[in-house]
C-alpha cells in the first residue's frame, strides 16, 4: 500500500480547553479554534496535525495515514477491500474539517479508527509556535508516530504488515513483546506493543532543538505526575524522549534526533530492549519496571552507545523568532 505517512491524529475530548492549554502552553503547538467545540492544534505549514473535537469519551478518536493521490486512494480502498476489510467514504464535513481531498476509514483489529487520506490543503497563514521554540521535525517524515497496546499481538502484527503493508524496523522482546514499523525514512510512524488490554498508548512529536525537549523536561518536571516516563533515550530509533500525562488519559512522547533509515538496505532484526539508558517507566508493573532495569543496566555494563543524527531544523523557518533570541 502507498501510504507515505502519518499525517493526523484526531483526540476526542470533554476537557477541550484543558487540550488548549496544554497543546500551546505545554508543547507550543499554535491552537487555532474552529469553532462547535473543535481545536486544531497546528506543528507546520498543515493546517493542523491535532485535532480535537468535543466528546463524552476522552481519548484517541483516530489516527489518519496519508498516500500520494485520490488514484492510491482508490488503490488502497481496493485492497483493503478484497481483504474483507469494512471500509466508510469519508463524509463531506469529515474531509472539509480535517482539510484533505478525500478520506476513508476502517477499525483495525482492536477496534482503533484508522483514516487513509489524500491532499491535506496548507495552511493559509504561516506557521506560528506558542513559544519561541525552533518547531517540530515534520515534512515527508509525518507528524511523528502513534503507538497501540494489544491483547492480541500477533493479529495486530499481521494486520499492519500483511494487510496495510507497513514495514517492520525491528522489534523487542522484553519487558514486553514490540513490533515498530515504518512507512518512510522516519525509523517508525507505529508501532504495537503486547500489554493487558487494548489502549491508545502514546503519540510522539519531535522537536528540531534539542533545548526545546530540555526546556520542556523543565517544565514537565515542576508539574505534579506530568511526566510518566523520564528522560532516556531509546535503543531503536535512537530517539532522546520523555513522555507526559496528556488530558486525553495517553501519552505523548517529545523527543529529538530520531533516527531515519533507509529502506533499501534496512534489515529488521530484534533490538535487546527498549531504552540505551533513562526512560523509567512508570506505566509498567514493577517486574516489567524490574527487567527494563536491568536491560540498560546490561547495555550500560556492555558500554553500549549510539550514534547521534543531528539535522538543521528542516525547512523550519527561524526568522520570525530570532527578535525573541
Ligand atoms: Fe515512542
């Protein structure tokens, strides 16, 4: 399938004005209201990334994967449909609030709302961030990545390889079984992990400044129970990260210098754990919490290190915010 990548992510909300506060105060996102209880909340030159609609049921909503065209659209439509895949067209007010030219949707296996789009319009005016912050690494590489926990790991696996047709990146064993996915040079834009129950488990955004994310662990640390997974680096896609309580009861991970992988020479293989150091979880039972421990404790011991990609903020433009420097 064409799908190129992670395009939006779509919260229902009934703390809409809490989502507000924390998408421009918290991340330095641009909130732009859309009025009957809806929020865009923009990272880029899109019209939005985040959108948040007002709802009884606080949570994920959906998550849309953006391909080339309306004609990979219909492809993809096609395929999923001789895959027994129950798929609804978009309706108008769907498309016209999220801005793309066309849409459909489906339940994977647990249920997850996922959208295949095409043609999200631009923004007609630039982007501005809440704060002086350097913006988010978007562009091609998408949004950034959601992540799902599953009761039922192999047939979420098979679903988003075999019949979306993401490619695998590597996956993790322990503390808990993971399979990441890409579907650009962006290491992974979801990934699914074996856990209790069915759940949206985090987004992530990436910021272009490394001292955004430390500026941002500042604040996140001053904020009782905000951060629910400490500063740490993780062991895949070499991402520097910290995760926060959202309103929304999941996660989002902000983090820097993601790794991107070429797909013409890459080669999925197991990773020995999560995290290269840091990242204590404390979403996990303590034996898990015990055996992450004990994983980077071992890479540490081992001397494992990685090497950092570092890029200049891509096509983010910085001179609307150097008055501020
Ligand atoms: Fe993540």
């Amino acid at each position: 399938m064409d799908v190129v990548q992670l395009g939006y992510f779509g919260i229902g909300s009934s703390r809409v004005d809490d989502w507000r506060t924390f998408g421009r105060g918290f991340l330095g996102m641009q909130p732009v209201d859309l009025g009957a209880g809806q929020l865009a909340l923009r990272m880029d030159d899109r019209a939005h990334r985040f959108l948040v609609h007002r709802s009884s049921r606080d949570g994920m909503a959906y998550f849309g994967f953006e391909v080339a065209d309306a004609a990979a659209l219909e492809r993809a439509a096609a395929r999923l449909s001789n895959a027994d895949v129950g798929l609804t067209r978009g309706s108008t007010a769907e498309q016209d609030i999220r801005r793309v030219a066309g849409m459909v949707w489906f339940a994977d296996p647990d249920g997850n709302r996922v959208e295949l789009f095409h043609g999200a319009a631009p923004s007609e005016t630039p982007f501005v961030p809440a704060r002086p912050i350097g913006g988010f690494r978007t562009g091609t590489l998408g949004l950034g990545h959601v992540v799902l926990m599953t009761d039922d790991f192999e047939t979420m696996q098979r679903f988003y390889l075999e019949t979306l047709g993401f490619r695998l990146s590597d996956f993790v064993t322990a503390p808990f079984r993971g399979a990441f996915t890409h579907v650009n040079a962006r290491h992974h834009s979801l990934a699914i992990l074996e856990g209790p129950k069915k759940s949206f488990h985090h987004v992530m955004v990436e910021y272009n400044f490394l001292d955004d994310v430390g500026r941002l662990y500042d604040k996140a640390l001053i904020e009782p129970d905000r951060v629910s997974v400490t500063l740490g680096r993780h062991a895949n896609d070499h991402m520097l990260s910290f995760y926060s309580r959202t309103p929304g009861g999941f996660m989002i991970e902000t983090g820097w210098a993601g790794r991107l992988i070429d797909d013409a020479t890459w080669q999925p293989h197991e990773v020995y754990g999560p995290s290269i150091w840091g990242h204590e979880r404390s979403w996990l039972p303590p034996d898990a919490r015990r055996q992450a421990r004990a994983l980077t404790d071992a890479a540490a011991d081992r001397g494992v290190v990685e090497p950092l990609q570092v890029v200049d903020a891509p096509g983010f433009d910085l001179s609307p915010l150097s008055p501020r420097y």
